[in-house]
C-alpha cells in the first residue's frame, strides 16, 4: 500500500459548552489547528503517484474558506472537539478523493485526534 500525506494550518476560536463551566475548555479559547490529510492506494496512477498534491489545493481553501479565523461552534453541527473536526473534514476529503484514509487533527503540539474508518 502506497501512502502519502499533506499537511494544512489554519486558526480558529471554539467552546465545548456541554463540559462543566469550570472546565477549561468550556471557556472560549483558540488554537492553531494543524491537520494531515492521508491518502492510500495499492497502485500508483499513470504518472506515479498516489495522488498529485496539487490535487489537494481544494482543502485548503476550504480550511481558509470555512475555518480559518472562524468560530468553530458557528460552523460545525456537532461539539467542536478535535475528533469531530477529524471526521468532518474525513467525509469531506473522502467525497472528493476515494484514497482519503484518515485525517489527523492537532490542536497542540502535543496532542492529536485522527479519525480513521
């Protein structure tokens, strides 16, 4: 199986307002988000790869597009946690890209949530 991954940035506010309010992620607080997006294939394509990277560019505009600077409560339908945001952008990859096979969030340096099926 061939592998490849590309990572993308972007900044964003959030709350988990269904924590207790004492917790510290219940407070509204930012990040700098880092996500990786991998792609994998048994064979490669005509020109050798699993998927041109450049093929990748609709990401992240829509990173810059829909989350960047953005207030994540105001974009996603569920708790804005990492994994949630892990498997949104998972659907949304793999709609356009069948060799999507996990997305990596990290909010940290430290610390990160992928969602793989």
């Amino acid at each position: 199986m061939f592998r490849i991954s590309k990572e993308f940035h972007f900044s964003a506010s959030h709350r988990l307002e269904h924590l207790p309010a004492d917790h510290q992620c219940a407070r509204l607080h930012g990040h700098n988000y880092v996500v990786v997006v991998e792609l994998a294939a048994p064979d490669l394509n005509a020109d050798g790869f699993v998927r041109d990277y450049h093929e990748l560019a609709p990401l992240k505009a829509y990173l810059d597009g829909s989350f960047d600077h953005r207030h994540l409560n105001d974009v996603l339908d569920v708790p804005s946690t990492a994994e949630n945001l892990a498997r949104h952008l998972f659907d949304w990859c793999r709609a356009r890209w069948p060799e999507t096979s996990a997305v990596r969030v990290s909010e940290t340096p430290k610390t990160w949530a992928e969602y793989r099926p």
